[in-house]
C-alpha cells in the first residue's frame, strides 16, 4: 500500500508504521441545514470517552464562500428542486472555486488516501500541491471523510510559516470532486537524508531544522492542538530550505482534566513509550518524544529505534534508556497498565544513550557527536516519564540554542531538486 507525504491517515511501512484503528462516527444524511442547524455530528472521529469532536464544517465552509447561512437564505428564496434531481454540490462546500482555475504540471504521488498533483493556479501563477480527497461511493450517505475533516479543519485553525497551510478548497464537476490546495514542497525530511544528503547535516544545520520544529510544536501544544504523527516524512522540506509539518489527519484537541484516547497513534518509531505500554491518557509529551527521535535521527542520519514491532520497539527503548522504575519514570506502576515489574530485569537499570552521542571537543563539525547542552536537550526530550519530559516552549529556550555554533541561517540552508 503507498503512501504519499501529504496523505492524512496512511502509514509508511519503511518507517515502521504498524497498524492503525481508526474510529469514524456519525452518518451525514446530506440534509443541508442552516448554519444555526448544522452541529449535527458529520463523520468525526470520538474518542474513547465517547465525546465528539465539535463539528469543522464551519471553518471549511468559511474558506469557500458564501457563508452557510447567506447561501441558506437563497435557498429558502428559490422553489425546491424535484426530487428527482440530482444533487450536484455538497453544501459544506458552496461557492469554493473550480478547479479547474488550478493547471495540473504532474501528478506527485498517489497514496491509499488520494492523488497529489503539482498544480499552478492560473492567475497568480503560484505552484501548489493539488490533493483529490478520496472519497466513498455514496457521497450522498457517508459524508465528507473524517479523517480529511478533520485535517482540514485543524490546517485552517492554525498560522505558522513551519506548518502546512490548506490555502483553499476546491471542487470539481460533481460532488465526488474535492480537493486541498496546500503548500507545494519538493522534499521531505526523510527523502533528504535517505537519497539527497551525500553528507550528515552540520550542527548548525541541525540546530536549524529542530528549532523550526520546535517552533512549530511550540505553536501547536500553545493552541491545545496535538500532532500524534510526527516523524521524518512529515516533515516537509522546500526549495527555500524552509521545513514544515504536514499530515494532521491525528491531530486532535486536547484539555485539561485530560481525556481518554487510542494508544495507536504514531508511527511506531516514533511513539513514546508510554504510548506503547497502553496509557490512553496523553497529551503534548507524545509529541516531544516524537521530536526527541527525529533531532537523533538528524545526528544519526538513520532511525534511533528502528523496531520491528511494538514488542521490540519496548526492547529497544529500554535497552538503550534503562528499564522504567521509580527512579527515572515517578508513578510507572500507576501510569500504564502494561507495565510489568517482573519483567524489567532484562533491561539495564542505566541509560546508555550517552554511548551513541559522545562529547566531542568540538562542536561545529557534523556526524554524531553532541556538546554537553545538546544531550541534556536530547536526554530530557526523551525522558521516560511524560511528567519529566520537556515541553517546546522551555526546549526552544535551551542553551543548545545559544552556545556555537549558532543555527544557520534559512537562507544558507541546503536545498534539493525535487
């Protein structure tokens, strides 16, 4: 099954991806209502304390003009169609722009979840990613799908020049035809490090790419969003040598008291540990476990747990970072409920991930080695115990950040032909 790096809902079995339960509640009948009207639940996922999700039609809507509740008032001025019409437009999306105004150059991909193109819009000339969301045979019956629901409404809640953006929808010829326009980038950070890079990145080149993420998480978590899908080939990297995250097809709202939700989120490399012992109370510090593999995964230029499964994933971790115990993970016993006492004793009591990331008595070379602040950046980003794990905002605030070299500049940043 391929994947493509703008699919929502896929999994990439070449970063150990492992198989997702995915929840879809809520049938749409496709009975337009008024905007006053129209909280009825439209195909989003709940989570499993059974709350929905608040409905983002709304947002989508916004963004086609005219508004649901203008476009409602016409409605109530015309005579109703015959029954024996077709419907030919889906109301969530009225008066958004063809798309034919985009010219499609080429197709990018096509995943389980869609087409991506390669698109020019016609009168600004800018280039876009194109992205056909795929739907069911009964539109009419099954609605606009919730994963691509809500993708699209957190991308339209959210302004960062390091994530994606949903610059607008568009619809073809019949109510089967909808597609994203996103942000059009020729790499991701997995294809460069993988195929474009004939060297590792530099210190200053991997300051940069992590504090983009950084500063991109930071705004997330500040906005009560949570990513759930970080990883490499989210990680969009463009000819401007700009990174942005993609893929929110996982994202979700969180507060505070915390919810109950699925453990199988994240791509199994890069899920947090607490995730894997079957904890179903999380919140941001899934996401910066997520960071924490991939600033490695920069030093290392290859995976940091590479597991072959969820069980040797565990093995993996605790190897590398000790058996959890009251010393490092505070309350484990109380945490997870897989967290077998009687089985820690194949792991070591200490972490060893100092052994990967030696100290070097320079800093401004490339490879692995990691100063002094660097660790204790990387060692707390992967802190066992979520409580002790550090947050965006006080990880942006590192001295990593501050000592030599400095993060180089964007404009100095390497680039990549598609």
């Amino acid at each position: 099954m391929k994947r493509n790096r703008w699919d929502s809902d896929s999994d990439s079995g070449d970063d150990g991806a492992s198989t997702r339960k995915r929840g879809a509640s809520g049938r749409r009948k496709g009975v337009h209502k008024t905007q006053a009207q129209s909280t009825a639940h439209v195909a989003t996922d709940r989570d499993l304390s059974g709350s929905p999700e608040p409905s983002p039609t709304s947002a989508i809507a916004a963004q086609c003009g005219p508004t649901p509740s203008s476009a409602s008032q016409r409605r109530e001025q015309q005579p109703s169609p015959s029954s024996a019409e077709p419907q030919r437009h889906n109301f969530y999306l009225h008066g958004c722009r063809s798309v034919d105004c985009y010219a499609r150059i080429g197709k990018i991909d096509e995943g389980t979840y869609g087409v991506v193109s390669k698109a020019r819009d016609k009168v600004s000339g800018d280039v876009v990613a194109l992205k056909q969301v795929k739907m069911s045979a009964d539109v009419s019956q099954e609605g606009f799908p919730a994963t691509a629901l809500r993708e699209t409404n957190v991308l339209l809640s959210l302004d960062h020049p390091n994530i994606i953006q949903v610059r607008e929808m568009v619809v073809g010829s019949t109510p089967d035809k909808i597609y994203m326009v996103m942000d059009y980038a020729e790499n991701d950070l997995k294809q460069v490090m993988e195929t474009k890079l004939k060297a590792p990145f530099l210190q200053s080149e991997v300051k940069y790419l992590l504090q983009s993420l950084l500063s991109a998480v930071a705004y997330m978590h500040e906005r009560w969003y949570i990513h759930r899908d970080l990883k490499t080939s989210n990680l969009l990297y463009d000819a401007r040598g700009v990174l942005k995250v993609c893929d929110f097809g996982l994202a979700r709202k969180y507060g505070s008291p915390l919810r109950t939700y699925t453990q199988l989120v994240v791509t199994l490399w890069y899920r947090a540990p607490e995730l894997l012992l079957g904890t179903e109370r999380y919140s941001t510090a899934v996401d910066m476990w997520s960071v924490g593999c991939i600033f490695a995964e920069m030093l290392l230029m290859k995976p940091l747990f590479p597991g072959r499964g969820e069980l040797d994933q565990t093995d993996q971790i605790f190897k590398l970072l000790g058996a959890p115990s009251e010393e490092n993970w505070p309350g484990v016993d109380q945490d997870v409920p897989n967290a077998n006492a009687s089985a820690r004793g194949k792991w070591p009591r200490h972490s060893r991930l100092r052994d990967k990331f030696p100290l070097a008595a320079t800093f401004s070379g490339s490879g692995c080695s990691l100063s002094k602040a660097g660790f204790d950046l990387l060692g707390r980003m992967l802190a066992l115990s979520p409580r002790e794990r550090i947050s965006a905002k006080d990880a942006l605030a590192h001295e990593y950040f501050q000592e030599a070299p400095p993060p180089k500049a964007q404009e100095l940043m390497p680039t990549f032909p598609a």
